[in-house]
C-alpha cells in the first residue's frame, strides 16, 4: 500500500502520530464534525487514539487513511483515505474531510480524484463507494462532480451522535 501520493496542490501522506495536533484541530472544529460518524474531538489524546486505530487497520490492509498536506505552505488541511478494503471482492469506500477554511477551493475533488485513480490503477479495484447524510450536499457536489452514481438511501444504518441516520450510497465502478 502507498504511504504518499501526490496531485498537483497535493500530497496524501499516510497519517502518522506526529499529525495528531493538526488532526486534532479539524476534528474539533463542529462544522466540520457535524456529518462524520464522530463527535467533534475535545482533546488531542483523541486524535492520537484515532491515528494508533487506523495504523492498526493499515498494518491489516483493511483501511488507509492519509492526511491532506497542503504542497504550497506544508500543512496539514484534512484527511482522507480508504475506510474499508475488500481486495476479494476489489471495493473500497472512500471518506475525506477538510478544514473549514480550506472548503470550496477544490481541494476534496483533487484529493479524491487522486483516491480513484489509485484505487483502480494499482490497487486493482473495481467498486468505489462514498456514503454521506444527505443534508451533506457539499459533500454530494463533490461526489457528482466526479461521476459517483447514486444508488438510493440506507436507511437508519448507522448510529452517529446518539441517533439512527440514512446514508445515501453512492458509488463508481473502475469502467466508468
């Protein structure tokens, strides 16, 4: 598995404890916080805690996340990554986050863009999915700009901040 990847604005580097104080940063911020399945982080123990649970899926190669490093002033805007692999079956889902003050600059397209292309071209996957709340239309603009099809509503699927939710899926296969 890739620990970096690189786009033009980008670099995707797999996150690592030394991230935990920027991360912690974003995943306190509650505008940031209020789709995810987490609850908005009041320590930074939290994010360390989370990075030590994703390097555990890495080291499995069940899950990837990377953290979004801004090329131009080095620092650290989001996350994103692969939050399930299924190598039999050759699908993953994808989920991403960015610093409020880094939305609408096209950063999440970019950084996903870089996802699929991995996915499908070393990787060796052929589904991709995304599920999002769909109160979350940012984050559908950014699925439909890259072509995700959406394929209907799960509904109460998970529990996130006390309550049951529907998610809608959507989805791209490596042929589109």
């Amino acid at each position: 598995m890739m620990t970096g990847l690189r786009t033009k604005r980008l670099l995707l580097r797999k996150m690592k404890s030394s991230d935990s104080n920027s991360l912690f940063h974003i995943w306190s911020d509650p505008a940031v916080t209020k789709y995810m399945n987490i609850d908005k982080f009041t320590d930074e123990i939290q994010a360390k805690e989370m990075i030590k649970l994703l390097d555990k899926l890495s080291k499995k190669n069940k899950a990837i996340r990377y953290s979004i490093i801004e090329l131009k002033s080095n620092k650290i805007i989001g996350s994103c990554g692969y939050n399930s692999l299924d190598f039999e079956n050759a699908n993953t889902e994808i989920g991403y986050e960015l610093d409020k003050d880094y939305w609408g600059r096209g950063y999440a397209p970019e950084a996903i863009t870089c996802l699929i292309k991995y996915a499908f071209n070393d990787l060796k996957l052929n589904r991709i999915e995304a599920k999002v709340e769909s109160e979350n239309t940012n984050s559908i603009k950014v699925l439909e700009k890259l072509n995700f099809t959406y394929e209907g509503t799960l509904r109460k699927v998970e529990k996130s901040k006390g309550y049951f939710i529907d998610l809608c899926l959507y989805s791209l296969l490596v042929t589109e």
